[in-house]
C-alpha cells in the first residue's frame, strides 16, 4: 500500500550521530557519503527521510564492524533528542505518565516507529516496532531505541534499575556481551516483539524531576507542535472530523467525506497514501480519546461508551479490552482516580 514518506525528527537524528560519534566514526563524512546535509541537524523543525536513516546505520556498521551499534544510545541521554517532548518528560508525575506521552508523541520523534505502553498484573511493558520506508528497518535501530529507553531511566531516577526483561525480535547474536553489560537482565531473542518490562513499582514512583504546572504546560507546548506538523496531512483532518462527529453515533465514511469536501474515493486514496484506512483511524481517534474521558472521573463508563460513538457499551469494553488489555474500569483505577465510575458487569468481564 502507498504511503507518505516516514521521516525522522532532526533532534533524534542527532542523537543517532552522536552515539555513532562516541564510536569514534567521522560522521560528517558518512553524510558526505550518503549525500545527506549534515547542517539540517541544528534546524530543529527538520526532518530526515527514514531510509535516509536506514542508510546511515548500514554505514556505521561496516565502517566500525560493530553490529551493536545502535547500544551507543545509551551513552548519549539529552532530553532535546526528545524535541519539545522532552520537557514534558521531565516534568510527568512518574515514569508511567512519562512513557505515555512518549507513545501519544511518538511522530514528533519519527514516523516509522510504533510504541505501544501495555499494562500487566504485575509490570509495564513498551514494546517498539520500527518499520522501514523503501528499505526494512535494521536491527540497530531497534537496539538503539531500546538502549535509549533503559538509559533514559537510569538517567531520569537517577538509580541503576534494571529492567526484568528485554525481548528482541531477531536472532541472539554472536557475542551478546554488549547486550547483558547494558541492559543487566535476562535477555529474550527471536520473542515475538522488542520489548522491554519494568516493575510497577518503579514505573508509578513519583520522580524528583515531578511538577504538575509546568507538566501541563509542555504537554500543550507538545500538543501544539504535533497540531502543526500534521495539519497538512487528511489523517489529521479525518481525526479532527472524527472528534466532531462521534458524540453522535458512529461516523460513516461519507459523512467525513463530505465534512472535508471530497469523495468518499478520494478519502480513501489520500489516507491509502499516508498509509492509512478509514478503519483504522477511527479506531486510534477512539483509543486516544477513550483514554482523555477516562481521565475526568465525573463521566461514567456509560457516557465515555456514547461519546465515543458506541451504540452498544459492551463494544467499547471489548474494544478497550483489545487496545490495553484491561477493562475500562481498571484501567480508570489504575490511574488512581479517587472518584472512578463503579465498574459495570460487562466491564469486569
């Protein structure tokens, strides 16, 4: 299916050449090399095409002979690799919140990665999946966005803590010395996603960093930035119609066809090209809304339910059930709202 060309953030982008730098590996050169403009990483608006970014790690590797690359991540924390982000990481209520805005922000950063937060009994877990443009995406850049992670923890505690595990959808490599020095845990290779797990314990303790004003502040700042860079694209038109039109019961494609003034045809071939479904859209406007009703604890699952455009509410329970693995109930208390709606009998199913 044709899509939009996936970019990379010019501020991620600089951190990749500065964890290929800390190999010692002239990065000015591999540019020239590349044909890559070397002066777009101090524009922070920029942005570097993924395969670009395939590219770039194929060459770090065979000029350094190092297939482990990508851990140089972890030697390189700074929050503007974030962009505007990054201060809203600092400033969330602990690392789960932190985690979130990550995955909610995650094409400020780059294009070509899904995160996904998924809560468990008894852990946390991000599972990454970055996909390719032209080109498949290579192993480095799953290490790297990995490394970055567990770093990103030690760095933002300020404590050694080790996850309780890291999965690795490839093949274990020759020599995984380098994996167990960084990461410090048991190691999974050929799992069915790369994931890493952290205890709840220390993903919902309140970090030092931690203050409520200027959380909110950056989250707008986020927001906004996020406004600006998908407002050219029909996705973040569709979304915008979607919100409008959902309080009323599901939306047809016709019905948003016809609020953007074009064919039901033409929606779909312009969402086909940014790599898209109707479908699918209205699922993740539904995901990201569910989880923004949830939050104000004075409407009750059965409001969130019509709101969200469901005429039945138990296809909402089973569609949130899909999206976090949990029913709507507990994922409300899971948040620690002190007023959260009593759970229904088809939400504790």
């Amino acid at each position: 299916m044709p899509h939009a060309e996936r970019t990379t953030s010019s501020t991620w982008a600089q951190a990749i050449v500065d964890a290929l730098a800390s190999e010692g590996l002239d990065v000015p050169a591999l540019f020239a090399e590349l044909q890559l403009e070397y002066g777009l990483l101090v524009e922070p608006d920029a942005r570097i095409p993924q395969d670009s970014i395939t590219r770039l790690w194929h060459l770090a590797v065979k000029h350094s002979g190092n297939p482990a690359i990508g851990l140089n991540m972890a030697r390189v924390i700074r929050p503007a690799h974030f962009n505007v982000l990054g201060f809203a990481l600092m400033s969330s209520a602990n690392l789960r919140e932190g985690f979130a805005r990550i995955v909610r922000y995650q094409r400020l950063i780059g294009e070509a990665a899904d995160l996904n937060l998924q809560v468990r009994p008894n852990c946390y877990e991000l599972e990454v999946a970055i996909h390719g443009d032209a080109l498949p995406a290579p192993p480095q850049s799953h290490d790297a966005a990995l490394a970055y992670a567990v770093a990103f923890v030690r760095w933002m505690t300020g404590e050694p803590i080790r996850p309780l595990k890291v999965s690795f959808a490839c093949p274990a490599p020759v020599d995984v010395a380098a994996y167990s020095a960084l990461f410090e845990c048991p190691l999974e290779f050929d799992a069915p996603r790369y994931c890493l797990s952290y205890s709840r314990e220390v993903m919902e303790k309140p970090l030092a960093t931690a203050n409520a004003a200027l959380s909110q502040a950056h989250e707008r700042l986020a927001a906004e930035y996020l406004a600006r860079f998908e407002q050219s694209r029909v996705t973040h038109q569709v979304r915008q119609v979607l919100c409008r039109l959902l309080p009323q019961g599901e939306p047809k494609r016709q019905a948003v066809a016809d609020a953007l003034r074009m064919s039901t045809r033409t929606l779909q071939r312009r969402l086909q090209e940014e790599g898209k479904s109707f479908q699918q859209v209205l699922d993740e406007t539904r995901r990201e809304l569910s989880i923004q009703y949830l939050g104000q604890p004075q409407l009750t699952l059965l409001e969130i339910a019509y709101l969200l455009g469901f005429a039945d509410p138990s296809n909402f329970f089973r569609a949130f059930k899909r999206w976090f693995g949990m029913p709507p109930g507990q994922f409300r208390l899971s948040r620690g709202s002190s007023t959260a709606t009593p759970l229904t009998r088809e939400d504790s199913n």
